[in-house]
C-alpha cells in the first residue's frame, strides 16, 4: 500500500514550511541538501520534521495540506505539539458577527 504525507518542517530561521510527498525521507533529504534552489527552504537549511500525518488517498493528503497551509503558526504549533485543546480554541471563529459573541437580545433577529 502507497502512503502520502503532510509534513511540516522547523526551518533555521524559525519559519514553518507546509508540504505533501510520498516518500517522507526522501523529501527530507532533498530539503536537506538543497535540491531545488528555487524552494523555500533552501536557503532555511537545515530544516526540521517536526510533524507528518499519513494518508493512504493522495487527494485526502492534499487537501489537508493546503487546509494546513493556510492556517496561522500558533496554529500549526498547537498541531506539532498534539495540543488539540488549544488547536479546538484556534479554530473557533473570532469573528465578532459569529453567533457565539452576539448579545442575547440580538438574536431574536436572526
């Protein structure tokens, strides 16, 4: 069975860097060595795998990436550290329409 990765690597400049492969070590070494000089990595060597997630449909692993991509780095850190209380919290929307953070007495008018 073929597996697909969603990655996230610490750079050395403190940057985080969101990618989909589907041979995790190689890529990482690719990273690592500078294969592509044109990547956002490579001139944040050397990066750090500090997160992946395996997928077994390439468009699952795809599309979790660009959601992950997406999101900010408090984010993608509560992600690397496994803190889905925290992870929970940053999803929720802040938006001072949302439902949640209306008064009572506006919802009548919903």
């Amino acid at each position: 069975m073929k597996f697909y990765y969603v990655y996230i690597l610490k750079c050395n400049d403190d940057s985080l860097y969101v990618g989909v492969t589907s041979d995790i070590e190689r890529r990482l070494m690719e990273h690592n060595e500078g294969k592509y000089p044109e990547a956002y990595t490579h001139s944040r060597r050397p990066v750090e795998l500090t997160f992946y997630q395996e997928f077994t449909e390439p468009n699952q692993a795809i599309e979790f990436e660009k959601k992950v991509k997406k999101w900010s780095r408090s984010k993608k850190q509560a992600l690397i550290d496994g803190d889905f209380d925290s992870l929970q919290n940053l999803s929720e929307c802040r938006n001072a329409t949302h439902h949640k953070y209306k008064p009572d007495d506006d919802r009548h008018l919903e």
